[in-house]
C-alpha cells in the first residue's frame, strides 16, 4: 500500500468510527480561529457547537512541504509528507497523543503553531508533530534516527523539562537528547497504533 493510500485508510476508518467529531468554527469563519471551516462539516453543528468533520481535497501543496522542509533543513519522512498532503482532515487523537488537524482554509497553521513553540529542537534534530498526551509536551520525529524506508522515530519531551532547560540547551541534541522519551519506533506505526485506539 502506498503512503498516501495508508493515509487515506487511516481516514475512513477513523470516520467511520466516529472520531471526526470537532468543534465548528463560528462566524465570520476566520482562517486564524479555530475548529472545523464550513467547507469540511459533515452535517450542521449540534446546539453546543460540535460538528462532524469530512476529509476534503488536499490543500498542502507541494511548494508547502518544501518551505517546512526548508524550515527544518531535512526531508520530511515518505509517510509525514503523506499525511500532510493526502487530505485535508481533522485532528487525528487518542489518550495517547494527538496529530494536530490540517483544515481546509488553514492545513499547515496548527503545525506551524507547534513548529514554533518548539523551534529550538529542530537544530537538534527534533521535529515536532503532534502532542504527547502521557506528558503534555510535544511529540517529535527524530531525523536522526531514520530506518531503510526513510521512517524516523518518534519521541516526545516532558514541556516542564525542556523550559527548564532553556532554548538554547534544547537546541543542541547532546544536551536535549536524554530528555527524549520512546514513544514509537516510526511514524508508520504511530499510525498503527492511532489506527487501533
């Protein structure tokens, strides 16, 4: 199965389980706010604001994963570009940890924010992606622990522990690596094991 396939699996299957359920973005639908853009409700929103979200046509162009791949100075894992261009989608969580959504009018604005709140890991070979939820602190791929297929590892980092340990310590690996706890082997099977949560 190809990466972008695998992803588009993932998606239905999480949809049919009904976990595609977010809360709806309000007027005046402001791309910078949060929650699901009307382009991408599945239905109208119940009383309390809740909307099922559908996976729609991609809005990560390629121009986009080479400016984040600019960004960190490295290529993103096969199946990391898959998921941020195969569909426009909502958040994909468990207890465990959270992929941040990739919405229609805004794909890259939630990875972006994450992205930036944890730059300093990036020269240290750390890529946030998501959010651990056993921690609270952010979930990274490791582009320096990469298989035969271009996979990477992935870790997370207590937040406490990296502010206490200062931007410029968290962006060198020697000192921030011990920080990093095993979360998965690979980004593949982060995707398994969302896909059994």
């Amino acid at each position: 199965m190809q990466a972008g396939e695998r992803i588009e699996a993932l998606t239905r299957r999480w949809i049919a389980a009904g976990k595609n359920v977010y809360v709806a973005k309000e007027p005046p639908f402001d791309p910078d706010d949060g929650g699901v853009p009307p382009a991408m409700w599945d239905g109208e929103p119940d009383p309390s604001g809740w909307v099922r979200w559908r996976a729609t046509e991609p809005r990560v162009a390629p121009r986009d994963l080479q400016r984040v791949e600019e960004r960190i100075g490295a290529k993103l894992p096969p199946l990391v570009r898959a998921w941020l261009s195969t569909s426009s989608i909502g958040p994909l969580e468990s207890d465990r940890l959270r992929l941040p959504a990739l919405w229609s009018d805004a794909p890259l604005r939630d990875l972006e924010s994450l992205l930036d709140a944890w730059s300093p890991l990036e020269r240290a070979g750390f890529v946030a992606i998501g959010e651990d939820g056993l921690d609270a602190g952010p979930l990274c791929i490791d582009l320096q622990a990469r298989d035969d297929s271009g996979d990477a590892r992935v870790v997370a980092f207590d937040h406490e522990a990296l502010i206490a340990l200062g931007p410029e310590a968290c962006a060198q690996r020697e000192k921030v690596a011990s920080l990093a706890q095993p979360r998965f082997a690979s980004f593949a099977a982060l995707l398994d094991a969302l896909d059994r949560s």
